[in-house]
C-alpha cells in the first residue's frame, strides 16, 4: 500500500459553469460526489482495495459524465504537448511527480478548458479525447502508443474529428468527414489489438483523402459539379488500400481544384480552400485540401498526387515538406486507368519528412495492375532518413534559364541553400538548366488527360458547369493533333538529357519551389509587384522527367507567409531527395501555422 496522497485537482461540469477544486487521493479514485455545485473529496482507496468499478456520480443530470486521469505514462506526453484521456475504469494517477496535474469530470458535447485540457462537440457519441495537436507528434509515436494501448485509436479519431469541427468551417479544407465510418474502424481496430493481431506500421493513425482518388464508402466528386451525386466508391484506390492495410482511418475527404487542373484549391462544387498561415491567401493545389488540413493539425497524415507541382506547391506554401516520388514508386493501378498516367505520381502528405517517409514505406512498391510501377527497394526508407546528410555537391538555379522569382522568395531561399552550404555540402550556382520553359508541351499532356476525364460533358450542357478557366483551356486544346502530343512526350526525353548530363556533376539540385508568395485566393501571384498567373514555374518540369522532387520549409517572409525550397533527384535517386530534405529539415525546422 502506498501511504503518499498524490495531489491532484478534480473539474466538475454542470451545463454552463467550470467548478473545480483541490483534492488529495492515492491511487485511483473509483467515486466522486457533486451535491448542489460544490465539490466534494472524492473516495480514496489503496491500491490493494481498488476495483474495475466505473466512476460513480451522486447527482441528477449528471451521470454521463466521465472522468479523465493522468498517470505516469500520460505525463510523459502531456510534458511534450500531447494529452489523453483515461479510461474511466482504470483513471490510475500512480506515479505522478508533480502537483497541479488535471483530473477532469465532463458531459459528452460540453465545451470544456481547464489547465491545458480542452473538450468539444463531435458528430458522434463515444469516448471523448483532450485535444491532441498532431503537429506536435510523428505518425510513427501515434501508431506505437496505438499498438501499446496507452492512447486507442478511438481517440486519435476523436481528436482528429474534433480539430475538423474547430477549424474546418473557415479553411474549408475537408468536403466530406465520415465520423461515423472512422470511429467504427477505429474500434475495430481496438478489437484486433486486444486480440494481440498486428495492427499495422501506422496503427489508428487518422487521414484526410484527396478527393481524386477513391475512398469506399465516401463519394469521389473532383470537386467537380458534374459528379456531385457520385454515389459512394465501392473500392479503395491503391495508395488509400495500402495505408489502410497499414492501420490509417479514412476520417473524410479532402477539397482539390476541379479534376486537379490548376495550382489553387478552389472549385464550383465546394468553393475555395484557405492557408492555414492567412485565411486571405490559397494554400496552393491541387492537393491544397490535404495540405491545409495537415498543416492546420486536423489529420497528421493525408494523400495527395502530384501531376505538375501538386504535393509540393501546396506543401511549400502551407510552410511543410512535401515529396513527389520517381513516377511508379507509389503504384496508380486498379480497376481504372490512371488520370494522368505519365505524369502524376500519387503519395502521402505529412509535415515532416520522416513521416512521409513512413507512409511510404507501406505504400511504395510494385502493383501488377499498373504498367508503370517500379521493384520495391531494397532499403527502408524511414530507416534511411534517420541519419540525414546532403550530398556532397549540389546545383542552385534560382530561374532553370526561364522562370520568373519574387524577390522575396529568392531572398529567403538563397538563405536555405547558405544553410545547405552550412551542412557540408558544395554548392555551385546553375543559370540554366534547360533554357526555355516547358510549359507549351506539359499542357498538350495534361489537357489531353483532363479531356479524357471530361469528355462525357464536351459539347454537352454539362460543359456549362466546368469550371470557366478549365473550360476555356480545354476548347484550345481539342485541336491538339496524335502527333503533337507526341513530340510533347519527345521533349520529356530532351529535357531528361539535360539532367543526365547535369546529375554527372551534381548529386542534388535546388531551386525555389514557387516564383512567388501564396496568392490571395483567386487571384493571381505577384512577382516583384506585377501580377501573374504563371507564378508556378518550377515544378512541371520534373513531372514530364518523372524525377524525385520535393520541397522543405526555407523560411517565412516578412508578412508571415511560408516559402519553399525544391530539391531534385536523379532518375530514381529518391533517397537522395529524402535524406536532403531531412537534414536541411532539421537545420531549419519545421513551424507549426498560427490557425487557432
């Protein structure tokens, strides 16, 4: 029997008013009073004495309340940011080293605060969790303290549904939340591991899908009016099977441009998606729903695709790191034929590299269903990252020979490669690297690809309901010739020759993610004053090369919007890419957006 009383402090909800007060108990409390809003000392029992009984509550109105206790082990993550809930049937506070810790009492959908612990209203009824922030966690602890039992999947969901009801209404970056398909895989989950079943690399972790790739039981629109009555998808696509093969909940979708046309989440169906760091300014596309949803903690991990700059333009300017594979790593095979099958390269969005490359450890590798995959690698790649270095020599090109860059973004960028320099790595300054802008040849491409996907509306009243500019882009393209789109795909050879012959001398090359700051949503980028669409230069090319590419965090402007830095690979060099990003990740560090 312990004879120490642990000092602990108790909070009673009763409909609008916080009471709470001081108590002393030993090991577990297994019963607490409230008569007339005071509060009572709660029974304290030795531990020899102890039993499974539930909380008991002496007051009318106030017998769904639960309480939520912090033991040991619950110290040490609310010591580094994260807080969890006890389970009512075993709230031990064993082991508690200091005074002032919080036990709280609440009511299911009572909004409470009190040191540190904040609840809120779900779309469900079940166990409430304290809120987590996921941006102060990897996905990798989150899955080890799922499988451990010391948090539960049901509450990682719980949490992840209550950050999207806190936030989601003024950054818009989720279309559609299943909170009742999440909490009963999240219990099913629960299930396996009292059964001791393997749960999984990422065990309970909660993810936001984008809403072009298919997720069952949850409709697949493109944030395209025209399939706004989608019915549910019966199946998961290949990336969104394999996480959740993995242990992931799907918690919902996430919002992207019309069919992933353009570099701003904003589309007919359900409107613009915000950044997290401005609620004024985009957060890039098209996989901007992810990426604001990941930045503004609603999910710790979502999927993207990236087909011209579309994991790391949104990535780069909600302030994270973003990675595109080599095309085939990540497979896009399935019933369907890939949307844009030589260019886009699916993957899992995350605000470190380390947790990228996590998930990807459980998504890369072959799929006989689609023509394009590649062997799996030999090597983890989360394994690969742990001891990060950069190469030893590394090529900036502030333009590629043609692009355009906001003085402000070169400025903070030129201060990321100091720090590259800083690291070991020999940095050589490179005008051009392929002289003229791909631009004209990447949109043969992808036009005809977008024009596939919405070729059932060409010449249709349904053609109404397209997005104007998407419209408008796809008329000229229809005059596209079988010929001219194959020397589209003769200059992804060319421009490939030019980083041969330049990764013969270099490891590694960097430039600035984007030519300017995020834009204000709809409207155009600024470049140095002067208003432009084309603030988007830099990515495309290494889809058409189908290189690894990604972007870390480089710093902040002076008005507090985040720039990126871009860091390309050699054919298949992905590791290259990962283990750079991941040691200039460190040197720089990854912030976490204001959004309240």
């Amino acid at each position: 029997m312990h004879e120490r009383l642990f000092p602990f402090w108790i909070a009673l909800v009763d409909a609008d008013r916080l009471i709470s007060g001081r108590v002393e108990a030993p090991q577990r409390v297994i019963e607490a009073r409230h008569f007339e809003g005071e509060v009572m000392r709660p029974r304290a029992v030795p531990v020899e004495e102890a039993t499974e009984e539930v909380v008991v509550l002496d007051a009318v109105g106030l017998e769904d309340l639960h309480l939520h206790a912090v033991g040991e082990a619950d110290l040490a993550r609310r010591e580094s940011g994260a807080e969890t809930a006890g389970d009512p049937r075993t709230a031990e506070i064993t082991g508690v080293a200091r005074e002032g810790l919080p036990v709280l009492l609440h009511r299911d959908g009572d909004m409470i605060e009190h040191d540190g612990f904040r609840h809120g209203r779900h779309a469900y009824h079940g166990p409430t969790l304290t809120v987590m922030d996921f941006r102060s966690h990897s996905v990798t602890d989150l899955a080890e303290l799922v499988r451990g039992g010391e948090v539960k999947a049901t509450e990682l969901v719980a949490a992840a549904l209550d950050r999207i009801d806190k936030t989601n209404r003024t950054i818009n970056a989720f279309v559609a939340v299943d909170a009742e398909g999440a909490m009963s895989a999240a219990e099913a989950l629960e299930t396996r591991r009292r059964r001791g079943e393997d749960l999984g690399a990422l065990a309970g972790v909660p993810i936001g899908v984008k809403d072009e790739q298919d997720a069952a039981g949850l409709p697949t629109t493109h944030g395209s009016v025209m399939r706004a009555g989608a019915p549910p998808a019966v199946h998961d696509s290949s990336l969104v099977a394999r996480l959740k093969d993995a242990g992931c909940i799907v918690v919902g979708k996430t919002n992207t441009s019309e069919f992933g046309w353009y570099a701003q989440t904003d589309n007919p169906l359900f409107g613009p998606t915000r950044n997290p760091w401005n609620l004024e300014h985009t957060p890039g596309g098209s996989s901007g729903g992810s990426a604001a949803a990941v930045a503004a903690g609603m999910v710790p991990l979502a999927t993207g695709a990236d087909g011209g700059g579309s994991i790391r333009i949104p990535a780069a300017l909600c302030g994270f790191s973003g990675f595109k594979p080599s095309l085939g790593r990540v497979p896009g095979g399935g019933t369907a034929p890939p949307g844009w099958g030589y260019l886009s390269s699916p993957g899992p969005m995350a605000r470190t590299t380390a947790d990228t490359a996590a998930a990807l450890d459980v998504v890369i590798g072959p799929d006989p269903t689609d023509l394009r995959s590649l062997p799996m690698p030999e090597a983890s790649w989360a394994a690969s990252v742990e001891d990060p270095h950069v190469p030893i020599r590394i090529a900036w090109s502030p333009t590629l020979g043609y692009a355009r860059v906001d003085g402000a973004v070169r400025a903070v960028c030129e201060r990321a490669v100091a720090a590259l320099s800083d690291l070991g790595a020999e940095v050589v300054e490179v005008e051009s690297v392929f002289g003229a802008d791909p631009l004209d040849a990447w949109m043969k491409i992808s036009n005809a690809y977008l024009l596939r996907s919405l070729s059932e509306a060409y010449g249709t009243e349904l053609w109404r309901q397209v997005t104007p500019a998407l419209a408008a882009q796809l008329a000229g393209a229809v005059s596209t010739t079988a010929v001219e789109l194959v020397q589209a795909e003769d200059e992804c050879h060319r421009l490939n020759l030019r980083l041969v012959r330049l990764f013969h001398d270099v490891r590694l090359l960097v430039t600035p993610t984007v030519g300017a700051l995020a834009p204000k949503c709809g409207e155009p980028g600024q470049i140095n004053g002067a208003d432009t669409w084309s603030w988007v230069q830099f990515t495309y090319p290494f889809n058409m090369t189908r290189s690894p590419a990604g972007t870390v965090f480089a710093g902040l402007s002076e008005n507090g919007l985040p720039v990126g830095l871009q860091l390309v690979g050699p054919q298949h060099g992905d590791l290259v890419v990962l283990r750079a990003m991941a040691a200039l990740e460190r040197a720089l560090g990854v912030p976490t957006a204001p959004v309240s």
